[in-house]
C-alpha cells in the first residue's frame, strides 16, 4: 500500500509551486486534456526528490503503489511527471518487477513527454537484465501500439559505449516504414544517440537502408557526422 503521506506531501507541494500564467501555455504546448499546473519539469523533480527523502518508501512494492496510485489518479500534468520520477528512486533501480508498470505508463500516457520519461529507466533495466529485455524489446518494436514501439526504438538513449547495436537495428527495421512522426523522429534520435559513439556504424546502417530510411529519420540520424 502506498504511503499517504508521501502522496500528499507530492500533491501539495506541486499545487504550492503552481504557475497559473504558465500553465496555459504549457497545457497547449502538449496538446492535453490533462490541466498543468505550470512547474517546470526540474522543479517536480525537486519535490519529488525531497518528499521521497523525508517520507521514503519502505519496500519495492510501497513505491509501486506509490507510483500506480499518483499515475492513475493524477489531476494534473505533473503528477504524472512526479509518478515518473518516483520510479528513478534507488529502491526500483534494476528491478525487473519495475516493467509491467513502465509498459502501463507508456500505453497510458500516450504521449512523448510520458513515454520518453521512462527511457532511461528502460535502458537501465537492458543493461542490468538482457537475457529478458533484449526479446521484450524486440517483441515491443512490432507492438500494435506505435508508443510501445517507439519506447522499444529509444531503450538505448545514453547508453553509449554499451550499446547493443545488433538490438538497435532489430528494434528500428521492422519501423522503417512506419510514417509516424514520433516512429521516424525515435529512429532518428535513437541513431544520432548512438553516432556519438559509433559514427561508422550509423553511417553503414544510413547507407544499407538508403531507400527505407524516411528523410526525417535520415537527416536525424547524420546530423552530427561531419
């Protein structure tokens, strides 16, 4: 069961740093249906943080529910951000259990700003559990749903050096096609990421791939290779 008072000490802490003038702004911007309160993103991270520290949670499945009662119960934008950040707590730091809960929020949230949140929490899970990531992740790129494809095409941001190339290409070929927007910018972003470390390989993937590759994923992709 989720700790009442580390929720409400979220809740109210957001509601207290709410900016009325930008919360308009905000709320077009990402195009929701969900009111904003206006907190920048660093600032939900700080209370976050903070509440966490004062009130943590005493077991994986304290945070869980934490986590699951702040996402489905949220009345704003940033409660959904503070339910994402709750999950970058030590205590769920490479916990496969932690998975079900990133699938829900990525078919839920259905958008960019909440689907990208949990990136690196899915990078952090590959590189800690590949024997059962790397097929999750293969099995995503092919999902009816074109955001659980895309978390599978961006699972590697920042992971550099320990990418796994031969993932990265089975994760963004069966999507060359796809015309998406945010399916053709995750390709692009996920190797403009990785060309900073293997420049070579990127431009080899470009090349095989010259006629499937769209122009936006293309352009992404070598954008930094001089």
């Amino acid at each position: 069961m989720a700790n009442p008072e580390l929720l409400s000490a979220i809740r109210s802490r957001l509601r207290q740093a709410a900016d009325p003038a930008r919360a308009a702004g905000a709320q077009a911007y990402l195009k929701s249906e969900m009111p904003s309160l206006g907190v920048r993103v660093p600032e939900v991270r700080r209370i976050v943080k903070a509440a966490a520290k004062e009130l943590p949670p005493g077991s994986l499945q304290e945070l869980q529910s934490a986590v699951l009662e702040l996402w489905r119960g949220a009345g704003c934008r940033e409660e959904r951000y503070a339910a994402i950040d709750l999950t970058g707590l030590r205590l769920a730091a490479g916990e496969l259990g932690m998975l079900p809960l990133y699938e829900e929020i990525i078919r839920s949230g259905a958008w960019w700003d909440l689907v990208d949140g949990v990136s690196h929490r899915l990078c952090g899970l590959l590189q800690t559990h590949r024997e059962d990531m790397s097929p999750t992740l293969i099995r995503w790129s092919t999902d009816a749903d074109f955001w659980i494809r895309r978390a599978a095409i961006t699972a590697q941001l920042g992971a550099k050096s320990a990418t796994d190339p031969v993932l990265l290409a089975a994760v963004i070929e069966p999507n060359l096609a796809d015309p998406e927007f945010f399916i053709r910018k995750a390709i692009g972003w996920a190797l403009r990421d990785y060309a900073a470390t293997d420049p070579g390989w990127v431009r080899g993937f470009a090349a095989r791939h010259s006629e499937a590759l769209s122009p936006l994923s293309r352009r992404e992709a070598l954008r930094k290779i001089s």
